[in-house]
C-alpha cells in the first residue's frame, strides 16, 4: 500500500552519504592539486623553517611535480566517476530511465560548484596555508597509488615516443630563474615592482651567464704606464689618471709586468724626496718597478660570478684579461661587476664625465658607440639583441657588414641607428631611435 516506503530504506540513505563523501572528497583532491601547484616554494620553505611540518612535507611532494599531479587527479578521477555511478543508480530506482538525465544534471552541479570551483578558488586564495593542510594526507594518497602512477607514466611515454615525442623525466618545467624573472617582469608591468628593482635582482642573477669578455674595458680603452719614462712624468701621469690603479709596461704594451697603486707611488715617491738621510733629489731615480704589484691575468671566458668570488678570495679589485693565446684583451674591476647589479657608479672623481646616453633635442638617443647593449637595454627598456655583439657600435657593424661613415644611417630591429662621429675604424657616437 505504501510504495515510498521501500525506495527510502537504509540502502537509499547510504548510497546518499557515500555520495556526499565522494564529493568532499573530490573537493579535497582538486584543491590539493591548485594548493600545491600554485604555493609558492620560498614561502614553503619559510613556513617549513619555522617548524612547519605540513609545510615541510609539501616542500618533499612537490620535488616530483608529475608524481603529485598523477596521483591526485587519479584519485579524484576515481571519486568523481563513482559518486557519479552512485548518483545514477539512485536516481534511475527513483525515477526510472528519467533518472539518468537528473542524475547527469544534478552531479555536474554539485562537481562545478563544490568539488571544482569552490575547493580551488580557496586554494588559490591561501595556497601556502592550504598545502601545508593537506599535504600529509596527500602523501599517503601518493604512496598507494605510486605503482599504478608509475605504470601509466611509462605507458604514457611510450605512446609519446610511437608519435615521435621525447620526454626527459628529469627536466624541470620551469627553472627558478625564470621564474623569478616572469615574476620581476610581471610585478614592473602591474607597477608593484620598481624598474631599478627589477634590473638590481635580473643582474645578479645573470652573473653566471656573462663572461667577462661583455664588460670588460678594452685594451684601446686602457691607460698604461711606461716603466721607462722619467719618474716626474709617471707621477704627472698618476696625478692626472681618475684610476687608482694602472698597469706597467716595458717597451711593448703587451709586455705588462705589474700594477701601480697610486698611494704605493705617492708614498715611495715622498720617501725619498722628503725621507730620512735623503737629500731631497733622490726621486729622481726612482725605479716604479720596485713597487709594483704582481699582475692578475684572467681568461676572457670567466663568468661574472666566478669572477667576483675570485676577487673578494684573493682580495683583489683589479685584473688584466687576455684571450686564449695569452694576448691582452682588456681590463675588468671589481666595480665593473657591480654596476651590472646597481647600475652606474660614479665618484667625485667622474662625477663630471660625459654619460654613455643622453636624450638629444628631437627625442631620440646619443649613445656611445661603446656603450653594451644590455646597458642600453636596461636604461630604455629595450630589447636589442646582445647575442651577436657586446656594444653598440659592434652591433651596428654586424648588420651593417661594413665599417660605416659619418651619418649613415641604418634601420634594424625596430630601430633607426644614425653614426654621428667616427674615430679611425671606431664608431664612437650613434644617435638611436625608434621607428
């Protein structure tokens, strides 16, 4: 007589709870997937420094990025697809074949909104927080399913590889270096990162993919002592030279057989001048020879980095770079390596010296022809390529394939490059624009 009776027994209310379990469930899994993914490493590790153990274990998960995801969304695959299964049965014993349809309705809801959405927008919210709750439990949803992770990565590589598609298992997706710098890039677009910020932090980090040969101050840029001239005209040279150190040379500019310090000079100098039992004319025998120091030479290949670590080991700011066949390339300092960190640095001494780059009168720029192009780059936000050259004289001679004349003009990359003084086969001064 009563026919409702036997549809809502202890059967209907299980199946009704499983299904409710199954989709918080489902939630746990697709918020564990966006929290983990999404949380940042760094504020992991802080938080795991503070003695977070959830975070300490979310830090281990996330080592392997395709063991995690496999494992979660293999799980949640699995509840979804049953809660589903279930949803159908008690709607068809409901409803009859109608139930089908209702049943696809109403769980495509009940997934979107709590198991998808929901889950996923507060893990995006508080992604630290939320992959520290649940990566204990994540771990152990790894261990279980590993066997068959691991099973369907291998059948999955295969497949790849019939089509013609390499996978290397080791390769990470996206390098912190990148990362960090999409980061800077993104923050100076969304104006929360200041542009001298984000050059400071970009050149640190590309210390150790320049060489010294991109900055280096060139052999024909180098003021050098002859160790043969008269000891007033040495010390007249020294007085003169913004530089406090200078390399020596005998005879040949090749042949340098030390560095001069100024203060070493001056001091051994005023010795003997003024020095006890000197009569005053002593000096001018003096040999510049006796007080120089021994030359650090270094080969033009060295990385910025390695190079810095050199000088703060050895103490030392100075150094002589030469090419593979021993010849004298140029000269790199300490402060050359640390402009490209913090930019220009100028002193009472070059404070008054004419700058690399200045804005003309019609908009456009008057660059030194041996200006880099990353310093270029980074003064206008631009994005010339240094790949080719080092300056930007020796940039304009690569596309050029010539040794351009006073006011030729050339357009390349975006840009027009117009010579405006020349000295011997050197392009000192260009004036640059964008087209």
């Amino acid at each position: 007589m009563d026919t409702a009776a036997p549809i809502f027994d202890m059967a209907f209310w299980l199946t009704g709870g499983a299904i409710l379990l199954l989709l918080v469930m489902s939630g746990m899994f697709s918020g564990s997937e966006t929290a983990l993914t999404a949380a940042s490493r760094g504020k992991l590790r802080a938080r795991a420094d503070k003695g977070d153990k959830g975070a300490e274990r979310a830090l281990a998960i996330t080592e392997d990025n395709e063991t995690l995801i496999g494992s979660v969304l293999l799980g949640n695959n699995l509840v979804n697809i049953l809660a589903t299964s279930l949803a159908t049965a008690l709607f068809t014993r409901l409803m009859g074949d109608s139930g089908v349809a209702l049943a696809t309705l109403v769980m495509t809801l009940l997934v979107l909104i709590f198991a998808e959405v929901l889950p996923k927008t507060y893990a995006i919210t508080n992604a630290e927080v939320a992959a520290s709750r649940v990566a204990p439990a994540i771990t152990i949803v790894i261990r279980l399913f590993s066997p068959v992770v691991s099973a369907v990565r291998v059948f999955v590589r295969l497949i790849l590889r019939a089509v013609g598609v390499r996978t290397d298992p080791d390769s990470n997706v996206l390098a912190v270096r990148e990362e960090i710098a999409g980061a800077l890039y993104l923050g100076h677009s969304e104006g929360v990162v200041e542009k001298e910020d984000r050059d400071r932090i970009l050149g640190a980090l590309d210390l150790g993919e320049r060489a010294v040969e991109e900055i280096m101050r060139h052999r024909s840029q180098i003021e050098m002592i002859d160790a043969g001239l008269e000891p007033m005209v040495i010390l007249d040279q020294c007085l003169k030279s913004p530089h406090t150190r200078l390399p020596v040379y005998v005879d040949d500019p090749d042949n340098i057989i030390g560095v001069v310090h100024s203060k070493d000079l001056l001091r051994a100098m005023h010795k003997l001048a003024v020095g006890e039992g000197g009569d005053g004319g002593e000096w001018r025998n003096f040999d510049i020879t006796t007080i120089l120091m021994k030359p650090y030479f270094v080969p033009e290949t060295t990385t910025l980095d390695e190079q810095m670590r050199q000088f703060l080991r050895m103490r030392m700011h100075f150094a002589l770079v030469v090419d593979e066949y021993g010849s004298l390339q140029g000269l790199i300092t300490l402060e050359d390596i640390l402009e490209e960190i913090v930019g220009e640095i100028t002193d009472e001494f070059d404070a008054d010296a004419e700058h690399p780059i200045r804005r003309s009168e019609d908009g456009q720029y008057l660059v030194d022809g041996a200006m880099t192009i990353r310093d270029l780059n980074r003064a206008t936000d631009w994005s010339l390529p240094d790949d080719a050259a080092n300056t930007i004289a020796g940039l304009v001679i690569h596309e050029a394939q010539m040794i351009p004349k006073v006011n030729q003009v050339f357009n390349f990359h975006g840009f027009r490059f117009e010579v405006t003084a020349r000295k011997d086969n050197r392009i000192t001064r260009l004036k640059i624009g964008q087209l």
